[in-house]
C-alpha cells in the first residue's frame, strides 16, 4: 500500500434497516404478546392490592426505604432474599429451557428491546410509511418541510414512550398515585426525576437508533445460545434443497429453478436485516416474520408453504430423501428439555413450599459479648442480648418472651415491667433481654449454658424460638 492511500478502515457503519409491514400467525403472536407485555408492563404499578390499615396498598411495590418487596400476597423481608435468587434462577433454567426447544425464541418474541424495537418501528410506520416511503425519506437529501415534519413528530412520539417507560419504572418504587402527583407538581426526589430521564434517554435511543446493533453488540445471549442449542432445536431455517436453485423464471414440468423466486419478502421483512437463505447466523432472533412473508409469497405463486419454516438440523437427511420430518413434539420433549424442565419445576416448587411454611413472628438473637457477663450487686450473673422481633402480620401484636433451660434463671426485658412486648405491624423490632441466674445456681458458676429462647404471640399462640448461650463466672 503506498503512503497515498488512505489506510483501511475496520469499521463498518450501519446500514438502516427498514422492516416492511407483513401480516401471518407469527406477525399475530409478536402483536398479542406486545401488548400483553407493555400492558402488564404499564399497567401492574397501579393495581391496588388491600392489605390492611398500616400496610402499602399497592400490589407490586419495591419498598426501598422499608426494604420490604410486595407482590400481591406475598411480602418479601430483606432476610427472605432466598426467594428472589430463585426466581431469578428459574428464569434463567427457563430461558435455557426455551432455547434449547425453540432456539432464540425469546429474543424474537419477549425481549424488551425487541418489543419496545416493535413499538418504535409500529410508529415509525404509522408516521412515515412502510418500507418504500421510509427508504424514500431516508435517500433524501433535501432537507424539506415535509422530511422535518415527519421526522420531528416521530421523535417527538419516541420521547414520549419513552417517558412513559421511565415514569412507570419509577411508580414500581412508591405510591403510584401519590408519586405520579409529586412528579406533576415538582415534588418528587430528584433520583426519580434522574431515573425518568436515564430511561426516556436509554428507550429513545436503544429503540429508536441502535436496535438490532444492541441484539449483535452489547447482547451476549446470541453467544452463549450456542451451547444451549444443539441438532434436535427447532429454530427458523430455510429448506435449500427445495428452494435452489433460485430464480424469477416461470415454473415448468422441465425448469430446474426451485421454488424460491428469489423476491426478497424474507429479507424486507427482518428486523434484523439478515438473509435466512444463506442459513443459520448470530443476528437471527428467530421472530419468523420472513416465515410469514415466505409462506404468503409461496401462496400467491401456488407452492406449498414452509420453504422457510421452524425446523430443526436432525431432520434435514430425511427431508432432503423425500421423507416426513419427525414429530414437532419429539425435538420439543427430549432429555436435554425434560432435564430443564425438572431442574426448573424442582426449584419452583421448593420456593413454593418455602413460602408455605415461612412463620409469620421470628426473631434473632445477638449476646452482647462486652462484657461478657456482668455481676450483680446480689452476686447473680446476668447476660445481655440484643432480641430482634419480626413481627409480619397486618396489625400490632403481642409477643410473649420466656426462656428455656435451668429453671433457676430468669428474663427481664429492658424497659418493661413484664415478659409482654408489643411489636408494632409490619416491623422488625429491637428489644434488649436479660437474662439472670442466682449465684449459687449451676449457670452462674458453669463456663456455658445452653439457653432457649421463646416468643410467643399471645393472641394466636403462635410460637417461634432461638438457641443462645449464656456465659457464668466460668469463663
């Protein structure tokens, strides 16, 4: 290379893509579950959910500030955080389990990017026009009022999803009622404000500009689906051998053309702007939307449809003989997928009983260890523990405390004249115990004694224990 030519450049700028607008079952599928999505999505933070008078009342609520999760019924404490690891186990065990049956099916159908990339595209369309208008627009180069018109109010109806995207991400952490109030007047903290802004910015851009660009870069899924995926997976696949050759000609009883017409319906469909014809690539998110447009495109000309379709590798020798592929369901249920499932209904239903059998009152207990023990002026040992009770019930309760052990020792609670303790609803309480055993008695003078501590809530009788040590002159 002389020193006059400019070096090779190992970027390589995107090219727009422009989806044309296909109808099919596959299309259908995409449009149901993006709006079930976005409806739940949009929607949850202002169902409102009873729970008695000194309790949230919002059904799903992130209660950052009381470190409490609300999900309907259930509350999650932060020492429950069990429950949200399995959770997030089981969705991973199930985004494995659905890509080994159906290749990346998540990605092509309920990803956030693909269904907020759906929803920009679907106004995208509605303002400018399907595929040949927006290629128009886009070759332009007069920058007229017509372009500035449309483009303006496209971006304009972005923003304003994308405000509404942050707005509900936000009422998922408070009140929704009382914070979309706050955020009217100017009364919100600014983290919200912060997080409204982050997110307007991140869905303006992600699904506006980058779309499939966040799919092939920042995405890591389309590398790891690999070892997910093996022969048996039914992902969308495009049948060489009877396709190929290619051509427009006419068909005849002696043409050697296949049935592909070469229109390029699959490709002006992809949201991706791959070509499946030229077989399985990363950038494929399997929404098999150029299944509709094959499959339309074969009726018109009077072929079968399923010159592109979901297919799986296995059955590739026996199409191309002439024979009927295997049942869909044999490539669906088979060890690797029933290993998933299992592994995934094991961990749902031990979550389940988990829930189940949770108490509603708990405690902790912390000995205070400086010192170590104390002497009285009587010459009794006494030992001090910091008890902390969870008290998980709609309402204030009454919660008994009593120990078990040598039944020479006795409990004095820091404050009170009694054993009784109200715990206010919905809280986690800290009460200072005592414990005091006589000078002569075994505790007192034994290095170590092992205690039991009890509470009880004396309006059901409802009981919950701990076992402690308590340290006498020994030590």
């Amino acid at each position: 290379m002389s020193d006059s030519e400019p070096a090779p450049s190992l970027y390589a700028a995107r090219e727009p893509i422009f989806p044309r607008r296909v109808s099919g079952p596959f299309r259908n599928l995409k449009w149901i579950i993006m709006a079930v999505t976005l409806g739940i999505y949009y929607l949850t933070p202002w169902i409102r959910w009873d729970r008695g008078p000194n309790l949230p009342d919002q059904a799903v609520l992130l209660d950052m500030a009381n470190r409490r999760f609300y999900f309907f019924w259930v509350e999650i404490w932060p020492h429950e955080f069990y429950f949200v690891a399995g959770l997030l186990i089981m969705a991973g065990l199930g985004l494995f389990l659905f890509t080994s049956a159906l290749g990346r099916v998540w990605c092509g159908y309920a990803c956030p990017q693909t269904v907020w990339t759906d929803l920009f595209i679907l106004v995208e369309r509605w303002i400018e026009g399907d595929r040949n208008a927006r290629l128009r627009l886009h070759r332009q180069k007069k920058l007229d009022f017509r372009k500035v018109r449309l483009r303006i109010t496209k971006w304009i109806t972005w923003l304003l999803i994308g405000l509404a995207t942050g707005g509900a991400w936000v009422f998922y952490f408070a009140d929704a009622p009382t914070l979309s109030v706050d955020l009217v007047t100017g009364n919100a903290h600014p983290i919200a404000y912060t997080t409204m802004a982050i997110l307007t910015a991140t869905t303006f851009f992600f699904g506006g500009f980058a779309r499939e660009q966040i799919c092939i870069y920042a995405c890591p899924w389309p590398r790891i689906q690999a070892a997910m995926m093996d022969e048996d997976t039914l992902t969308v696949g495009y049948r060489e051998w009877r396709g190929e050759p290619r051509g427009k000609g006419k068909r005849t009883a002696d043409s050697e053309l296949g049935d592909c017409i070469d229109c390029m319906a699959c490709v002006n469909v992809c949201p991706m702007g791959i070509d499946i014809r030229d077989g399985q690539q990363m950038e494929c998110i399997t929404c098999a939307l150029c299944i509709d447009a094959c499959d339309d495109m074969m009726e018109k000309i009077g072929k079968p449809r399923g010159l592109i379709d979901y297919m799986a590798l296995s059955d590739e020798a026996n199409e191309r003989a002439g024979q009927t592929p295997r049942n869909i369901w044999k490539h669906i249920f088979r060890p690797r997928t029933m290993l998933y499932t299992s592994l995934w209904s094991l961990v749902g239903v031990g979550l389940l009983f988990a829930l189940f059998i949770r108490a509603d009152i708990e405690l902790t207990v912390a000995p205070v260890r400086n010192p170590t023990f104390v002497t009285l002026s009587d010459g009794s040992i006494r030992n001090t523990y910091d008890v902390r009770l969870r008290n998980k019930h709609g309402e204030n309760r009454p919660f008994q405390l009593s120990i078990a052990g040598d039944p020479s020792m006795r409990i004095e609670l820091e404050g009170l004249s009694g054993d009784t303790v109200d715990v206010p609803a919905d809280t986690s309480f800290l009460q200072r115990v005592y414990i005091v055993a006589p000078k002569d008695a075994g505790p007192a003078t034994a290095g170590s004694t092992d205690v039991r501590i009890w509470i009880e809530d004396t309006s059901n009788g409802e009981r919950a224990y701990k076992d402690t040590n308590f340290n006498g002159k020994g030590n």
